[in-house]
C-alpha cells in the first residue's frame, strides 16, 4: 500500500484473549476515515501462549498491511479479576511488541479516556462507541462485533489526543460551538 506524503494512518487495538479488536483510519487533510476494521479470533487456541503468538503474527500482518505510522492501544484495566487482568496485559504486550518490532510507534489510552473522545461520556457502552464511530466515520452497520468497533475507537481517540485540528480548537458554549461548526450537526 503506498501513501503520500502528507497522510497519516493509524491503528487502534482493542486487545483480549478471545478476540482482539482493530481499525485503521487514514488522516488526509483535516478529517479521519476508515481503512479497516476487524477481529483477531483466538477461540480456536486453547494455549493462552499460543494466543500472544497468534496475536504478535496477525498484528504483525496488518501493520505490513497497512503501513500505519502510529499504533494506539487500550491500556488493561482492573475488573474482577486478577488473572484475567494479567492476560490482558499479555495480549496487549503481544500487540506492543508487534509495533515495536515494526517501528511503529504506539500510545496507551485508559478505557474511559477512550469512550470521553469518542461519545462525551467515560462510562459509555460499547453499543454507544459503535453508534458514535459511524456516524462520524460514516460506515454502515455491517453485522459490527463490537470488540472491532473498540479497536477502532482507541484508533480515532489517538486522532483526537495527538493534536487533530479539530481538538484543539477550544469553545465557549454550544452555540459557539454551533456557530463555528457548521457541517458538522446534522438535523433529523
């Protein structure tokens, strides 16, 4: 895949080890749109070893792929449960050592950060993610798993924090907000 000069592709990871999320989205000017989206499936290994691998092979895959110059990755989180945090940051030290075997630099966003750059809100669902994600990548619903659309999200949110024109631009009130974005609300 060649790129021009000016265009930027980035790559997001939603890692897990039963399915890891991902979604590439090229900038080219001012506005993201999307390249790809899609799940890394390991339901089929039972040896959690054997997941990193498969893991650090296909994202190794896509990064070729798709040449993103950026790679952003959601940071594990503590749930429940320990064991489950530990593989998780397993997964995503697979993916990590993926770019970074590509020279692809990578960023970590905390899970309420990344659903905050997305819809407004930290405590968002994934139900909500997906909804925000296309209507402002304009994509249909195309059966979307929900952990791809995450990859996506962590992709878009890097967008966001890494000084996107638009997130930098600072706002008084809503009708400020209006006024100076025209094309960007739509009525129903």
């Amino acid at each position: 895949m060649k790129r021009e000069q000016s265009e930027r592709i980035i790559l997001g990871i939603d890692p897990g080890t039963t399915t890891t999320g991902y979604g590439l989205i090229r900038i080219a000017g001012v506005g993201p749109e999307l390249v790809a989206i899609g799940l890394i499936d390991l339901s089929r290994f039972s040896d959690h070893y054997l997941k990193l691998k498969h893991i650090f092979d296909r994202v190794t895959g896509i990064i070729d792929e798709y040449q993103p110059c950026e790679m952003a990755i959601e940071a594990p989180f503590y749930g429940k449960n320990v064991q489950s945090m530990l593989k998780l940051g397993r997964a995503q030290g697979a993916a990590i050592a993926a770019a970074l075997n590509r020279s692809v630099h990578v960023s970590e966003y905390a899970p309420r950060k990344i659903k905050m750059s997305i819809t407004g809100r930290g405590a968002a669902s994934k139900e909500q993610v997906a909804s925000m994600l296309m209507n402002i990548l304009k994509f249909g619903d195309m059966e979307m798993k929900l952990d791809a659309t995450d990859g996506l999200a962590v992709a878009l949110c890097h967008f966001y924090q890494s000084g996107a024109p638009s997130a930098e631009k600072t706002y008084h009130s809503w009708k400020d907000f209006l006024n100076r974005n025209p094309g960007r609300i739509k009525s129903r």
